[in-house]
C-alpha cells in the first residue's frame, strides 16, 4: 500500500472523483438507483479520497453532519490492502474531534469489516438500496 495517500477532500473541488468512485462501485457494481445514490447531501457533509501513487482515485468516504459515516467505496481492483481502513479512520478521528456519536449502516457482507474497527451491530437487518444492511455504532472509547 506504499503510495496510497488518504486524506479529507472539499466536495466543491473534489466532486468529479469522488462521485466517479460511487457511481462505479454502487451503480455500476452494485446496481444501486443513481436516484437512492445521490441523495442531495453531499454539500454538507466532510468527504475522504484516496489516490494511489500517480494521484488517481481510488477510494472515498464521507461523513455526515450526524456523524454517521457511509458511501464506503474502494474500487475492486484495490480492495483487500488497508484502503478502506484508513479512509474509515481518517472518517471516526474526523467525527471524534468534532465530539459526534459514530454510526453507520453497513452492508451485511462488510460487516466483520467493521467489527474489526470495534463497531458493533445494533438492531436488526435491514434493506436500503435494495441491499442488507446492519446499524453499527462505535462506542466511546
């Protein structure tokens, strides 16, 4: 993973990669609606871009004002190499300093993902986007 840099990106100037990165992973890969995908939030929430060592996109995440994380996506080809990991932190340290409770849904498949990054699942399964979903929280630590 040497070359990969993470970090937190403005929606104004990063908006072309970063949907670029959802729309191949949720609607092209996924076959999640482009109408579900772009929910109109986007503006107020902090978004995270990873670029491997040329600078091309590779993965994102964002944060929302309520401090639920989600739009999770590495591309396919990067997947299985710390990526996603690194954008989740950078999204908990990020909704941590701004003293916000941290919660997702997850997809059902991605979910030991997020235990390994101490979430726990609440509730029960869910559907959005026509996929399983679980809420997770991340305790306070």
């Amino acid at each position: 993973m040497s070359g990969v840099f993470a970090r937190e990106v403005p929606w104004a100037r990063h908006e072309q990669a970063l949907s670029s990165l959802r729309r191949t992973v949720f609607v092209e890969e996924q076959g999640v609606a482009e109408d579900e995908e772009w929910d109109g939030a986007d503006p107020d929430c902090r978004h995270f871009l990873a670029e491997d060592g040329d600078g091309v996109p590779i993965g994102t995440a964002r944060l929302m004002p309520s401090g639920q994380i989600g739009r999770m996506a590495v591309l396919p080809e990067w997947r299985g190499q710390g990526i996603g990991a690194r954008l989740l932190k950078l999204a908990v340290d990020a909704a941590r300093a701004a003293q916000q409770s941290v919660f997702l849904h997850a997809q059902s498949h991605a979910v030991g993902f997020y235990e390994r990054a101490g979430f726990k699942a609440t509730g029960k399964p869910f559907m959005e986007a026509g996929i399983e979903h679980l809420e997770m929280t991340l305790p306070v630590p």
